[in-house]
C-alpha cells in the first residue's frame, strides 16, 4: 500500500477557475467592494484525510462547516466540507486564499473542488441534516 506521489489537484486550473469566477461575477454587475462569505469545497472519500485538512485549515483561519456524506455515481461514499473565509471578489486575495486550500488539501490527500458563494440573501437551515459529521470548528 504505497502513498501515491502523484498530485491530487490541478493549481493552475484552479487559480483560472478563480479568475474566472471572479470575472464573470463583476460581468453581472456585482459590487467589487461587497464581502461575501467565500467557501472553499474540500472533498475524500477518506474521512480522515478530510479530518486532517479540516484541522490546518482551521488552524489558517478559515471556518469549517460540518462535513456531509454523499455518494459518487458509482457508488462511492465520500465526504465533503465547506472551508469558509470572508472576502471581496479581490483576484490576489482570492488566488492566495486558493493557493493555501490547495496546498493544505494536498498535504492532507484531498481533492480540493474551488470555491463558491452566495449572492444575495439565503435561509438559515433550522433543522440539523442527520449527514452531517463533525469537525472541528
């Protein structure tokens, strides 16, 4: 059972699907100077691993929801979770922050899968989903 050398993420498509993003928010007429909550997509189908990111991502400052189950097309049991900053739609600050998700993610054997956020107003869940399992915070 040997470690596998080869690189799990991709960071030169990751830091263009950054750009990107970025890109095509201001294209729709998002104010460049709003905060949003920015949520970096961990993912394995190791929980450990994913424990293990989760760890030094909390300790660079970042938030890290609970981790939820879901299962690949082929059947796959994998776990994700949400690393969670605050930022303005900044190019350097959003390719920094891509940066260190994606080295952490790799240090630890995971797939980090980007980032995303919310525009406009979205509902607080009031209810706990019975999929969820928890990390440290």
């Amino acid at each position: 059972m040997g470690e596998e050398i080869m690189s799990i993420n991709n960071l030169a498509e990751l830091l263009q699907l950054s750009q990107d993003t970025i890109t095509a928010l201001l294209e729709d007429g998002i104010d460049p100077e709003l905060e949003f909550d920015i949520e970096h997509h961990v993912v394995s189908d190791n929980f450990d691993k994913l424990e293990k990111a989760a760890v030094e991502l909390v300790k660079a400052g970042y938030h890290v929801d609970d981790a939820e189950e879901f299962e690949t097309e082929d059947g796959t049991l994998c776990f994700y979770f949400a690393a969670v900053s605050e930022s303005t739609l900044d190019e350097e600050v959003l390719a920094e922050q891509t940066r260190q998700v994606c080295e952490i993610a790799e240090a630890a054997g995971v797939e980090y899968d980007g980032w995303g956020t919310y525009l406009g107003e979205y509902e607080d869940e009031d209810e706990e989903d019975e999929d969820d399992l928890s990390l440290p915070h």
